[in-house]
C-alpha cells in the first residue's frame, strides 16, 4: 500500500487532468475532461494541508469528509476513500462534476487561500466514484427490514433522488411521482452531456429502481393525479418539484419567433441525445444550427446555452450580461471553457427590444455602467446615454433564471404556505410545511440554485421522516 506523505503542496503543483481540445470536442456532447490516472489523483490528494479546521468541508453544503477521503486516496485506500465519501453525499460522481467547486470547497481551500494553487477536490471526488462503479464497490441499496411506511415524493431531481436513496436503505416504501418521462429532472433534461454525462444519471436511476423505488413518470399533480390523493396514497410527502417558470424581460417583441426561453432550449437539445423525436427541434426552431445567437444572462445556464449553440453548429455566438466579467454569477470555469470554444462575451449591455418580420432577425442592445456601490454593497448597471446598437440574430435565448409555479393554486392546497417570493415556507432542518406530514425541498424552498443544495436538503427531510417513523413505531410498540 502506498504510504504517500501529506502536505506536499509546496513541491507538488496544483494540477486539473487535461480537457479535450477545443477544436475537437465541440464536435460532440461528451465530457471535456480526461479522467486522473490513479498516480495523478493520489499525487493531488497528497497536496492536502489537512487543516485543524477545513474550510473546504465548511463550506461543502454536505459537510464532506473531505481532508479524510483527500488522505485514504494518497495512501492507495481508494475504496476507503470511496466509502467515505459516500456516507455524506448520495451522488459524488454528480456532484464532482458539476459543483461550483470554485465558489465551494476549492474557491475555500487553505492553501489556495495562500496562493499554492487549491486541492483538485471535484476531480478527485469524480475519480474516486468512477472507479467505484467499475470496480463494483457501489453496492445495491438493500434495507435490512421493510417497514410498513410510504412516502410519496413529487419531482424526480436530486432533491427527491437524494431523499429516496435515504427513505429505501431503512426500509420505507417510496414512490416518486415525475412531470417527465425519464426520472432525474434537471440533472437528465437540463444540464448538457459535456458537463454530465446521461449515463451517469441513469446509473443512480437505475439503483434506485433495483431497490423498488416506484418511479410514477409523465404525471402532472394537479392534472394527472391531485396533490390529495398523493397525500391519501402515502404517510408523508416530499414536494420537490425544483422551479421551472423563466424569468422574462419586458421590451418590445418579446413574443417575436425565435425569442425562446433557456429551459426550451436545453430540454430540446437533451432529449435529442436521447434519440427523442423532438419537433421544434426537428423543424430548426429549437436548433442553433447556421444561425448567429444571442444568449442573454449570466449565470450557469446561460453558459449551458452558449456551449450547447457551438455544439449544434451556430454561424457565431454572444453571450450578453448587464453587468462586468467580475460580477457574473456564472462558474469562472465555465465561462473560460465557452470562450476557449468560440463563445463571445458582451459585457456591461442590455437588450432593449427584438424585431423582424416571422422571426427575430435583430436586437437593440444598450450599454451600460455599474453605478457606486449601495448600502448592500451591490453596483446597479445603468444604461450610458447614447449607449445604443443593434445585433443581427437568427436566434435568442433567454437565460434570466427561473421564479416558482404557485403551487398552492395549481394544486388546489390554499393551506401551503408560499413566501414573498412565491417559494414553499418550511421549517429549518426538519423541511416541514405548514401541511402535517408535507415536507419540502430544493428550489422550489430555495429558489433556483445548486444540485448540491437540493440534495442536502433531500437527505435532510429522509432524515426527518425516517426519525418521525420509527419514533411512532417504538411509542405504538410501548
């Protein structure tokens, strides 16, 4: 077994493994990363400080074992690492690849803070969890009693993934009730294959299903089946339906063809790597292929949009953002591989208004300027007098971001209670609503944010019920 010594950061360089040229992997929705050999990925492990206090794992939404797993995989202990890290977070191979790492446990590791260049945790975490689907060392989730408890879980991303995982390894009977046809939300439908692989998905999907986790597909609540009749199938529900409706712009021909919404955009696209008959892709409305696009927004979506547009062949493509590169809200990773790939940047502008005849063939686009810094600190963009100019477009995506469905009127439940931002009000920790026995997780709590969000409070509110369960179980018994 390989003993290899910590600390080494001050020798030893910090070292991502290597992505595919620019050139060639646009010509394909595969990943762009190559994967560690096990010599690299023990030799970044070993550049760990392990810190009396690890700020990586403060600031790791699952609180991962981090500086432990980092020391099992410099020692060889890969399997120990693996397990290790398995215990606090339901998906790491997800999580390796598509964590804002930069703005997480990297962007908060001690030794980048000193300038020796961050541990490659994502990568390693992602290695780690490779190896252990090829290896056999994930193993099936088998109870070791079945207990006489049913939780109905509404919505098929990681929120419910993470809490289905958590209800069947203590033996309670889950059904997830999905608006899709396949299970995994956002992580299937809206996050494009060269950051994560469908593969990589439909493995969890498939332990899941091999644990007799029901999967309910192409069923709306309210429509299909109602939120009641969830409630009288089960002892608890999960409502984790994430936060689909797009945020729009108010300017004149919003409504013109070819102003689309992202979530449109990347579903299309995703299910045609599916092999899906799909026609507003099929008919070029939803495909990106010849035509000079403009996408609009500044966050991860936005960069999904425009690295998908190179994909599918665009003439060129922009990438328009109301405020500068240092206050984008995008991952910096992110937003380095799209330029790498051909993907134009347009700070500091704002669209105005789109026009053409049948289809949006043109935008006016204002530049502005960020204002003094307010109160909180922010800096509003203003718009520079005489700041004013067109774009020619075939195609316009808009990446603004995602706002709640009012699920209380759609599903009939007046009891839930939303917040002043349209989400569901629960609890801290515990994910209770105001409905006894409803609990809530993700976006649709939090507004849109991270994967990794949404699983930790998945596995939360598993945690919770499983905890509620057994407590009634022992009181009955008594």
């Amino acid at each position: 077994m390989n003993k290899q010594r910590m600390l080494t950061f001050v020798n030893t360089e910090s070292a991502t493994p290597e992505k595919r040229q620019s050139r060639s992997r646009v010509n394909d929705f595969s990943e762009i990363y190559h994967d560690y050999q096990i010599e690299e990925a023990q030799e970044q492990s070993s550049r760990c400080s392990q810190c009396g206090v690890p700020y990586c794992q403060t600031h790791c939404p699952l609180h991962n074992n981090i500086p432990d797993w980092l020391k099992l995989t410099a020692e060889g202990r890969l399997k120990e690492a693996y397990q290790l890290s398995q215990q606090t977070n339901t998906f790491p191979e997800i999580c390796g690849r598509i964590c804002p790492q930069d703005r997480l446990c990297e962007g908060n590791c001690v030794i980048e803070q000193s300038g020796h260049g961050t541990v490659t945790i994502g990568s390693i975490e992602k290695y780690l969890t490779d190896l252990a689907w090829q290896e056999g060392w994930v193993e099936e989730i088998k109870p070791i009693n079945e207990v006489d408890y049913s939780v109905g879980i509404i919505g098929a991303g990681p929120g419910g993934l993470a809490a289905a995982d958590l209800l069947r390894r203590a033996g309670i009977k889950v059904v997830v009730y999905d608006q899709h046809d396949r299970p995994g939300g956002l992580m299937t439908y809206g996050i494009p294959g060269f950051k994560l692989e469908k593969h990589i998905v439909m493995n969890r999907i498939d332990q899941l299903q091999k644990a007799d986790v029901k999967f309910i597909q192409n069923c709306r609540v309210g429509e299909d089946i109602s939120f009641h009749k969830i409630q009288q199938n089960h002892d608890s529900v999960i409502i984790a339906t994430g936060v689909y409706k797009s945020r729009d712009i108010k300017c004149p021909g919003i409504g013109l063809s070819g102003v689309i919404p992202a979530i449109d955009y990347l579903v299309a696209s995703n299910r045609k790597s599916f092999g899906d008959s799909v026609p507003e892709f099929d008919n070029g409305l939803l495909d990106a292929k010849n035509k000079d696009v403009v996408v609009i927004g500044g966050g991860d979506t936005a960069m999904d949009c425009v690295r998908t547009a190179v994909r599918q062949g665009a003439n060129s493509v922009k990438c328009f953002y109301r405020r500068d590169r240092h206050n984008m809200p995008g991952s910096v990773r992110e937003v380095l591989n799209a330029e790498e790939e051909g993907v134009e940047f347009v700070w500091l502008t704002l669209p105005k208004a789109f026009s053409g005849a049948n289809c949006v063939d043109k935008m006016l686009a204002t530049k502005m300027r960020l204002s003094d810094r307010d109160a909180t600190g922010r800096r509003t963009p203003v718009a520079i007098p005489g700041g004013e100019f067109n774009v020619s477009t075939d195609l316009v995506i808009k990446a603004l971001g995602f706002d709640p469905e009012d699920l209380p009127q759609l599903w009939g439940i007046q009891e839930l209670k939303i917040t002043r931002w349209g989400t569901i009000n629960t609890q801290f920790k515990t994910h209770a609503t105001s409905i006894p026995g409803v609990y809530a997780v993700g976006d649709i709590v939090r507004g849109a944010s991270l994967v990794v969000w949404a699983i930790r409070d998945g596995r939360e509110a598993a945690e919770e019920i499983i905890k509620n369960c057994f407590a009634t179980r022992l009181k009955s018994a008594a």
